[in-house]
C-alpha cells in the first residue's frame, strides 16, 4: 500500500474526559480533520484512569482529538472511505489531511470502538458501567471535563477544591497529578513552579506516584520548561536526571521541534540544508523522529537531493525506520542512477526488510529500468522467499503501468461495489509477466510461493492470465486451495455464463462449485439464473442445491418463484 509521504504520527495529547452525552446527528459530508472534540454517543463507555486521552466512538463518527495525536501501542485503525492507515512498531500513522475514524486497543467495548493510551498507575473514578453518585465522584468528574475542554486554569482549580474537600480521598493522588498537567498546560512561570512543588510532594507522599512513568514523565517537562526559562535550580535538576536516567524523549517536544523543522524547511530551503545534515548525523533513540522527518524534507528545496547522500542513510542510520524511508526518498529520486543505486543496494542488503523496503521502492517508480530489477528478484532463487513474494505481488501495475478499464460483466450497469459505473480499473500484466510467473509457480514447490503467484495473476486481466487460471481451476492434479484463489478471478472476469456453466459441470469439488454459485448468483444475465435453475432441480448435492435455491431467492425472476413452488410441492 502507498502512502503520502507527510504522515501525522498519532499521538495522544491532552486528557479527554467522555460524558454521557446526545450524540450529533449523522451528516452527509466526509468529516474534515478539525481535531475538534465531539461528543460520544452515550452506548459508548470509555475506558478510565489513562494518563493521556482515552476516547470512544462509534464506528460509524468520527474520532476527534483536542490535539494532535502521538503514539500509542497494541492499536489497530480503521477509516471511512479507505483513507490509508500503517500500524508498525507501536506507532499508528494518518496521512495528513485525512481523518482517523475509529481505533481499536485492548479488546473493543461494548458500545463501539475504542481508543486507549499508556495508563495512569493511580486510582480514579470508573468511566464506564455503574458510577457511584457522590459529591467525591461528582466534583472529580467536573474536574476531568474541564480539563478536556482545555480550561487549564478552571481545571487547576477544580481540581485543587477536590483535594482540600476529600483529603483522605483514594482518588486525591490522581487529583493531585492532573492539576499539576493543568497547570503545566497553563504555563505561565508561576504555574510550572507550583505544578511542581505539587508533584514533588506527591512523589513524597506516595511510593506508587514516585514510581509511576508517566508522573516522572510529567515532571521532566515541568523541570524542562523551568530550565528553558532561564531556572538554573530546574537546569541542574534536569542535567542530573539525564545523568541518571539517559534523555527523555519527550513526546510534546518532539512534536514541535518537527513542526519547527518543517517550517523551517518551507520558509529558508537553502539555509535550512546543513540543520537537516546535523539532526541526520544524530544517532540517538529520541532523535528517530526528528531523522525521519528531516529525510522526507531532504530535497524539498530547489536543490537536488543528492543520490549518495540519502544512500548512506540507508546504510548506516541504526534505525530500520530512517532506512526505510531513505530506501523510499531513493525511489523519488528521478533518473536510472537512484534506480541502480537500489539494485546494487538490494544485492549487497542480507537484511530480509530492508530488501522487501527495496522492492516497495521500486515498485512505486515510473520507469522500465525499475521493473526490469522487481523481475530479476523474482527470478533469483536464491533470494529470500518473503523478498520474492513480495517483487511477485509488486509486479501487477508496476513501475508506472497503466491499469485498464474493464465493463462489468452485469449488464445492469452495476458493477461489485454498487456504484453506477459500469467499469472498474484492474492492473495488467504483460504477456511475457504472465509467463514469467508461471515458470516461477511451475518451478517451485514452496506453497507461500505458488500462493503468490496465483492471487497477483488473479487480481489482472487480460486473456493469457485467464487462460491459465482457467486451466488451473479445471485440473483436479493442483492443490484444492490455488484453484479456489484462482477461481476468485472469475468474479471479477468476463467470462460467459455459458463457460461457466461447462465449467461447473466439469468440477466434482464443493468449495468449487459453490464458489462457482456464488458467481451466478451475482451476474444478472438471464442464463446465470437459467443455471442456478438447473442446479436447484436437478443436483445430487444438497448443500449446493440449497446455495442455488438461496441465491435464486434473491433474483426478481418469475421462474425463481415458480421453481420454489415446484420443490415445495413436489
């Protein structure tokens, strides 16, 4: 899959608080990326005591943040209308501009999609289920919205009030560290100094606060934004703690340094080239995200990028995701140099990821030189199996390849995804591709292999693939399961009912022929329900005569009908 190459890193920014509320009626439009909070809908509980924002919505409205979102872990997402989404390494990216819909962590909850972020190791009141009705309870809660809201001063307040009346209270930890964040949020030089006078104490009082990350977390930036203010007690404390502890890398801060970066780049390109050199050279752990970013801006001047200079970042940055986005600036890079700079590159790698990082590379290029090297790797059967597995798969609308447009085999002018159009695009192979990957399956015996081959050859058109699979579908010899992958090419296919017809007469397998149904049961024209008839009256198989039956219930034909009264009465 191919994103855009600005990715929005989702992270989870200042603390959401979800209250049963009514939720907006459904609109129309495709929801803008205001990263406004809305409210949820009341069947959707939320999740309680995280130290940065939990929410939940429903699958069908949008998830809305108060501020950008960072990192989380354990996350799968899901967008509306195919919007692109990569969950790796513990990070969810969004390509900018779009909206993330829905994510899922830890389990889903009763009432819809969940999103869920590092936890609190503090007490605080449930969120979800039954909630106790208590002035403590209350006054908590009211607390928590405000600070959702960002009402960092009325929050701070609230917050405070909670403390003074429930002293004793099992929640005045938890209390005590959100009114802190809220005065660091606030910001002013008077408020750092109390927000951390309030965490020092509570690192006192509580042996669980003193060992929590995230308060530890949260009072590095207050010390952090004190020493930044000229504070030479907070500077010192800060030195001491790195000394201690190694740099914090901290999440806000890295953030704005790659906003500043970006900005930087767009107003003083030249000026901006030996910053991106430096923070290129760095190797440290909390650089990683400052090292991605600045290869994305490398050549975003007028200047080109030079080939050898995003080379040996691939090479010899430590981190797997700077080399695999200097592997994909490659690519951009116009010209045949980047293109063999790439294969030699492919060749010299024994790392399996940084080779199927190559042939992604590649595939998203423009030019015949590209797709000669996504060919010779396919060959190669010395190469690692998932390393060609993956060139198989690259090969389909390769390197610039224009993919055809096909009429939909329904002559309602409705094709699979309902839409009014009667075409759809399919990607190509070329004729000698076909036959390349035929050798390629012909040769092998390895199932991972053969499986790839059948899927990329499936998913083109054109007469010399539909050949083969329809060769393969009709030989009882081959593994039941590449004829059944095979087969799903015919959804898609032109191929006449009457072929079809033959074709079910000539197979003996059920998973063949109900897949075979399930293909009548969509095409429209009067001979696939002439065959579904056919098979309904006079197959020996019942689960097959009732697959036919059931798809002919769906058909508005009058002979439907009659067939079904036929077989009641019979």
């Amino acid at each position: 899959m191919r994103y855009l190459p600005l990715l929005l890193v989702v992270s989870l920014g200042a603390p959401t608080v979800w209250a049963a509320q009514t939720p907006k009626p459904a609109k129309a439009p495709r929801p803008k990326p205001s990263m406004l909070v809305e409210p949820p809908t009341a069947a959707t509980p939320a999740p309680a005591a995280w130290a940065e924002p939990v929410g939940s919505v429903t699958a069908a409205a949008p998830v809305a943040w108060a501020e950008p979102v960072r990192a989380f872990s354990n996350l799968s997402v899901a967008t509306t209308e195919g919007w692109p989404v990569a969950a790796a390494g513990g990070q969810v990216t969004v390509t900018t501009g779009q909206g993330l819909v829905a994510a899922v962590a830890q389990g889903q909850s009763a009432g819809g999609l969940s999103v869920a972020g590092r936890r609190l190791g503090l007490p605080e009141p449930a969120w979800s289920g039954p909630q106790r009705d208590t002035p403590e309870d209350s006054l908590y809660r009211v607390a928590r919205e405000a600070l959702n809201r960002g009402e960092y001063r009325r929050a701070a307040d609230q917050f405070a009030t909670f403390s003074q009346r429930f002293p004793q209270s099992r929640y005045r930890p938890a209390a005590v560290y959100w009114q802190s964040f809220a005065l660091y949020r606030a910001g002013t030089e008077a408020d750092l100094r109390r927000s951390l006078g309030l965490l020092d104490d509570l690192a006192k009082q509580s042996s669980t606060a003193s060992e929590d990350p995230e308060i530890s977390a949260l009072l590095t930036r207050v010390i952090g934004a004190l020493a930044s203010r000229g504070d030479a007690v907070a500077a010192a404390r800060l030195r001491d703690g790195a000394a201690r502890n190694g740099a914090s890398c901290d999440k806000e801060d890295i953030d704005v340094k790659a906003e500043a970066l970006s900005a930087l780049v767009q107003n003083d390109p030249a000026g901006s080239r030996p910053v991106l050199t430096r923070i290129l050279a760095r190797r440290d752990e909390c650089s990683i995200p400052h090292r991605r970013r600045a290869v994305y801006l490398l050549g975003k001047g007028a200047d080109a990028t030079p080939v050898h200079e995003v080379l040996e970042i691939a090479k010899t940055d430590p981190s797997r995701e700077v080399r695999s986005d200097a592997i994909s600036r490659l690519a951009q890079i116009p010209g045949d140099r980047s293109a063999t700079v790439l294969e030699q590159f492919l060749t010299a790698s024994n790392d399996e990821g940084t080779q199927r990082a190559v042939v992604r590379a590649l595939r998203s290029r423009d030019d015949a030189n590209s797709a000669r090297i996504i060919r010779r790797i396919i060959e190669r059967e010395d190469a690692a199996e998932e390393v060609r597995i993956e060139a198989i798969r690259s090969l389909a609308g390769c390197c610039g390849a224009d993919a055809v447009w096909v009429t939909s085999p329904s002559p309602s002018g409705q094709n699979r995804a309902g839409s009014s159009s009667g075409t759809r695009r399919v990607p190509t192979l070329s004729d000698a591709d076909v036959t390349l990957l035929r050798g390629v399956y012909d040769k092998s015996a390895s199932r991972p292999l053969r499986t790839a081959v059948v899927e990329t050859i499936a998913r083109t058109g054109g007469t010399p693939a539909e050949a083969w699979l329809m060769a393969l579908i009709k030989n009882p010899s081959e593994d039941l399961r590449f004829r059944s992958a095979a087969l799903s090419r015919l959804r898609r296919a032109e191929t006449p009912i009457e072929e079809l017809g033959r074709l079910y007469d000539a197979l003996t397998e059920r998973e063949l022929r109900s897949g075979l149904v399930q293909i009548l049961a969509e095409r429209d024209e009067p001979a696939a329900t002439d065959k579904l008839i056919e098979i309904a009256k006079t197959g020996t198989d019942p689960v097959i005569r009732r697959m036919a039956i059931s798809a002919l219930t769906r058909k508005k034909d009058p002979r439907s009908t009659k067939l079904l009264l036929d077989l009641v009465e019979k």
